[in-house]
C-alpha cells in the first residue's frame, strides 16, 4: 500500500523569517492514488495579523481566527497523522519553511526533506519555460477552479492531488479521485460561509490588472537565492 499525502498551508505573509505564521493547514490523504476520505484540516490563531494581500489571497480575517487553535495545540495531531507518509507539496520550499518554522517553535523535529515529493519539479521538468502555477496546471488539465476566488488550504489541497494525479500517470488516476472525491466533506465551507467572503469579491478593484499569487511567491522563493539581487537593494 502506497499512501501518501497532499499538503497546502495558508500564510500571514511571504516569509516566516519576517515572523509570518501559518494560518490554515489541509491535508488530502491517497493511499494507491486514490483518495480515502480521510483530511487532516485546520484554521489557525497566527497570534498576529496578515499582510493586507495575503488576507486578500485566503480572506482569514484575525477575527475570524482569534477562537482557532494555535499551531502548538495541533503540533502533535499533525505528526501523528503525517508519520512517515510521503507529503505532496507545490513549491515545497515555502509550505516546509513554515512548517518547520511552526515546529520548531515547539521545539519538535523538523519535516524530513526526503519524503517530500515537490510538484512545482515535477512540473518545471513537463512544460519548460511555462507557468506552472496551481492555477495555470489545473487549467492545462481541465481540473475545475470554481471557488478559487478565494484560496485555502483545504479546497488546493485537493486541487493538488487531481494535478499530482495527471503530473504522474494522467486522466484516468485523476478521473477516479473525483468521482471518489464527488461526496466527500473537506471541511472547505466553514470559513467560504461567512458574509464578508462576498464583500471582499465585490470590492475587488476590476481595473487593476489581476495578480497569479501563486507565480507572485514562486518569483519571490527564486529571487531569494540570487546573490545581491537588485529586488533586495530597491527594497531596503
């Protein structure tokens, strides 16, 4: 039996160095290629407020998350449930940043780097020289973004798998996980509910040209290992 799990977070910002903390987790468990079920899923209390965009990006309002859990209340039920699986992530770098940031502020081990399989790799390696954002691989596949005008962790987790599916063996494996998928409850409405979601979609500025989070981050991780890159010195 293979089982693996497909991972996203949501943050408060870009850089946990700067302090940024994890404010949704989800988890999307396959085993053999096919989901079970089973979700590991999250709201988290940051214990600080998000950057204005990143709020933009998951609408988890620090009100909306003062009653939530913090990461060290869950810190053991999420390695319980991770144990040694291997952990599916997009843009690995950044979500393991966090991760490992959160649990070592539990003083707990780290993540362990060969069981993360990083399909942002595998699907630079696919379309070279194309985006290879969530969004632009679910659109290449046909995989349906209706909701994502709101991102969370849950709702891309899943998003994910269906394009890890199609990244390692195609239509088929994807086709079965939603048609297995189609009834299960990810727990993705709780937050989705709430009236200010609709606010914010309304009050989006349609003349400002829309801007891929996904790429924006994927620009900022690889910019990071540039040496005295000119980005560094026009921001400090």
């Amino acid at each position: 039996m293979t089982r693996e799990l497909v991972l996203d977070t949501e943050t408060t910002g870009l850089n946990y160095e700067d302090g940024h903390r994890i404010v949704e987790i989800g988890i999307v468990e396959l085993e053999n290629y096919l989901p079970t079920g089973s979700c590991f899923h999250y709201y988290l209390n940051p214990e600080r407020d998000s950057d204005k965009r990143a709020e933009e990006v998951h609408g988890l309002s620090r009100e909306f998350l003062n009653d939530k859990p913090k990461f060290s209340d869950i810190a053991n039920e999420f390695i319980d449930y991770i144990s040694d699986s291997k952990i599916i992530i997009h843009n690995a770098a950044f979500d393991v940043g966090f991760i490992n940031a959160e649990l070592s502020r539990c003083n707990m081990k780290k993540l362990n780097g060969n069981k993360i399989i990083d399909t942002l790799i595998l699907a630079k390696e696919k379309f070279l020289g194309q985006s290879v954002s969530l969004d632009s691989l679910c659109k290449k596949y046909n995989i349906d973004l209706t909701g994502r005008e709101i991102h969370g962790a849950i709702k891309d987790a899943k998003l994910l798998a269906s394009v890890y599916l199609e990244l390692i063996g195609g239509r088929q494996s994807r086709l079965d996980f939603e048609i297995l998928t189609e009834n299960v409850n990810f727990a993705e409405d709780q937050f989705f509910s709430l009236d200010h979601y609709n606010k914010k979609i309304n009050l989006r500025n349609k003349k400002n040209p829309e801007v891929n989070f996904d790429d924006y981050k994927l620009h900022l991780s690889k910019i990071r290992t540039i040496k005295n890159n000119i980005w560094k010195k026009i921001s400090d």
